[in-house]
C-alpha cells in the first residue's frame, strides 16, 4: 500500500489526533501543523484535531496552537511534523500517544514514528503534507492553503534555495488556486521592528572572518537585552553574512538564558557532520549545534575553518 494512503488510514482509525512541531518553531513547522489540522478538521469534521508545541509570533497570522490535557493522548494518534529527531519535538506528551506518525524533510537522526514519510529532497515539511492531501483526494480551504504556502516560502528563503524544484513551484500554483493572497503573506513575514533593525546594524559591524573563509557573529545575552529583541529574532539574522565571497560557511552563535546555540549555514561543503559534532544536526547546507561554553567556541571555529579550507583545496576556490 502506498505511504499516503497508509497515512490516511491511520487518519481514519483515530477520533483524537495531536499535531506536534518541533521546539522553537519556524514558519514551515507552524504552516505544517496549523495546515493540517485545518485540513483534517475540514474533511473529518467528527475528530478532534489539534496542534500543540510552542507558537512563534512571526507566523501568528496563521492561527493558534491549542491546549490540550494528558487524558487526551490515551487514545490518540500524534502526527509529527518537520522534525527528525524526537528530542526536539515540542511537548514530548507525543509519547503518551497510541501511534505515532513522523512526517519530515530533515535527515533523520533517530526513528520516532510507528508510520514515517521522510523525504529529505523536499524543501519544506508543508510540501509533503500538501501532498498527502492531494494524493488522498482530500479537500483543501483557504486556510490551509495559506499555511502550506507559508511554509514553503519560509522554508526555501522565498524560493531561493536549491532543494526547490519545479515540483515546488508546481504546488505552490496549486495552492494560489485556492484563494492564497502572497502579498499580504510577504507582508506579515517581512514585518521588522526597529529594534531587529538596529540589531542588525550591531552584526553587520561585528561579525568575524577567518582565514580560512568561515564568518561568524557572537551574540551574548548581554547583546540580546540590550537590542530589546527576542533571542528567535536575533537568531534569524544569520543570513545577514551570507553572500561574502570566498567565506562558504557561516554562522550565528547566541547564548540563549540557559544554553549557547549555534545557526550554521553554508553554500559550499556540508554542514550537517559539523553539527553532529557539537549537539546538533538538521540539512546538509542549514545545521543547527550547541556549545556547552564560551570556551568551546574556539575549538568550533577551528573544526569549521577546516571543513572550508578542505572544501576550498577540493573545489580549487
Ligand atoms: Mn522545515
């Protein structure tokens, strides 16, 4: 049996589904979960559907996550989206669930779900779930279009990155035929307070180069509250050191109140061997890591100058 009508089967044996995301969510994991259950809400609208997990604020205009009881999960079935490892997902009571369905696009770092759809060449998890819900037939509303496509622009930096295709830009047409406003989407996501803006301001004047070609900007806490912006908020500013010639990799490192975090991106070598070193994992050209310390920073650099210089003798750049 094909995966998407398994997936719709299992839809089918349960009358509670919970949809989680994973911690700290972005716009594809928000777009994922709040798509479906308007999705499955639509088409089943006997169940109880539900999204719970951490919200963020950028995509509100999307909806709300729901509250749900432990008692709910005794006959539930979870369904997991956009995350690869179980570690990361938010709100772990998935485990209290009866089955569980992981569906995903980041390489897999361990195997949660009782049914899994991973497919690491999809550029967003709201793609996969876009076609499940055609592969089933199953209706689609406005609102669940708007998420899906929120998902897919967040996810492919506006569909600039390479893993988009001509299957992306297909669904995403789709989508725009049920009544998607992209104009009022750019807007809601291209909203900058004045505070993100002079943030940038401080890491377009401080960020490091290496030798080797590996550029990097450190955000203490310090520089957090002084910026009166959110930790996410600061996080995303990464891309702001993207487009150096000759500096492949780079990354934002930032001491959130109980632990350092490190965005690492690259449009040259792989990343994501890099980040499993140092706690973390994710896509082969966008990897997340932790450092225990400020001290373990050096160490990284070292490990990240190398990975450049390696891929510069191979390239010949
Ligand atoms: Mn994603």
């Amino acid at each position: 049996m094909a995966i998407y009508e398994q997936i719709l089967n299992k839809i089918k044996e349960y009358n509670v589904i919970i949809i989680h995301g994973h911690v700290r969510p972005d716009g594809d994991c928000i777009g994922s979960q709040l798509g479906l259950r308007e999705a499955l809400r639509l088409n089943f609208p006997d169940k109880k559907v539900y999204a719970v997990g951490e919200m963020s604020n950028y995509v509100s205009f999307l909806g709300k996550i729901d509250e749900v009881s432990d008692d709910l999960y005794n006959n539930a079935l979870a369904i997991c989206v956009d995350c690869g490892n179980s570690e990361r997902l938010s709100d772990q009571r998935f485990k209290l669930a009866k089955e569980v369905i992981k569906i995903d696009h980041h390489i897999p770092v361990d195997s949660y779900g009782d049914l899994e759809l991973v497919e690491e060449e999809k550029p967003a998890c709201a793609q996969i779930i876009y076609e499940i819900l055609e592969n089933n037939n199953l209706k689609i509303n406005k609102e669940t279009a708007t998420c899906l496509y929120t998902g897919i622009v967040t996810d492919t930096g506006r569909f600039r990155f390479d893993s988009v295709t001509s299957e992306t830009f297909v669904v995403a047409a789709k989508l725009l035929n049920y009544g998607v406003n992209i104009v009022e989407i750019d807007n809601y996501l291209s909203v900058e307070t004045l505070d993100v803006i002079k943030f940038k301001g401080y890491v377009l004047s401080h960020f490091k180069l290496t030798r080797e070609g590996f550029a990097y900007i450190k955000i203490t806490k310090e520089i957090v509250e002084k910026y009166n912006i959110s930790y996410e908020d600061a996080a995303n500013q990464v891309n702001l050191i993207s487009t150096i010639p000759g500096y492949p990799v780079w990354s934002l490192v930032i001491e959130y109140p109980t632990e350092i975090r490190i965005r690492l991106r690259s449009r040259g070598p792989d990343v994501d061997k890099l980040a499993n070193l140092y706690h973390g994992g994710g896509h082969a050209k966008a990897s997340g890591a932790k450092l225990s310390s400020w001290d373990e920073l050096k160490q990284f650099i070292k490990d990240a100058n190398n990975l450049v210089k390696n891929y510069k003798k191979e390239n010949l750049e």
